[in-house]
C-alpha cells in the first residue's frame, strides 16, 4: 500500500456524510452532538472531548423526527462511533 492508495474500508455498510444536530440522552445526561455520516445500523457522531458519554444513550435528530437506541462502539479524541438499533424510540 502506497501514500496514493485509497484507505482500506473497514465498515460493513457505507455510512452517507450527512450534518445534522442531534443530542445524547441518557441517565442524567443530555450532550449536543453533530451527526457527520449515518446509515439504518451505525453513525459517526463529534462531541466536545471533554464530554463523558455514557455506552448505551437515546440519540435525538430532530431532522429525522426520530430517536434512535444507540451504543458506542469506538471514540477518538471529538469522534464518537455508534450503532443504531433498528427500532427506534418515538
């Protein structure tokens, strides 16, 4: 693999970029977050660095008008990567 070699795709399905707000609920806690790409099953969220997220939490999007289940998978520094459940909270 070369510096021209395009990265190596590790997701199982292509997560569409996307910018939308959303906020992190969960037990006694409630975290603005942007949601920067997302499919049905995973997103990459970017939260303040400092923030302490919990590991499962309802992901609020109002431009969805939905909530959505989610459990953290990964974190670098301000990334945050989460699945999404199917069935989603109204």
């Amino acid at each position: 693999m070369t510096a021209d070699d395009p990265p190596i795709e590790r997701r199982s399905h292509v997560r569409p970029t996307v910018l939308k707000e959303g906020t992190i609920n969960g037990e006694n806690v409630s975290i603005g977050c942007t949601i920067r790409n997302q499919h049905a099953h995973g997103a990459e969220l970017r939260v303040d660095p400092e923030a302490v997220i919990p590991h499962t939490f309802v992901l609020h999007v109002p431009a969805d008008g939905a909530s959505y289940r989610a459990a953290v998978r990964w974190r670098r520094k301000e990334r945050l990567g989460v699945q999404l459940y199917a069935s989603g909270v109204r």
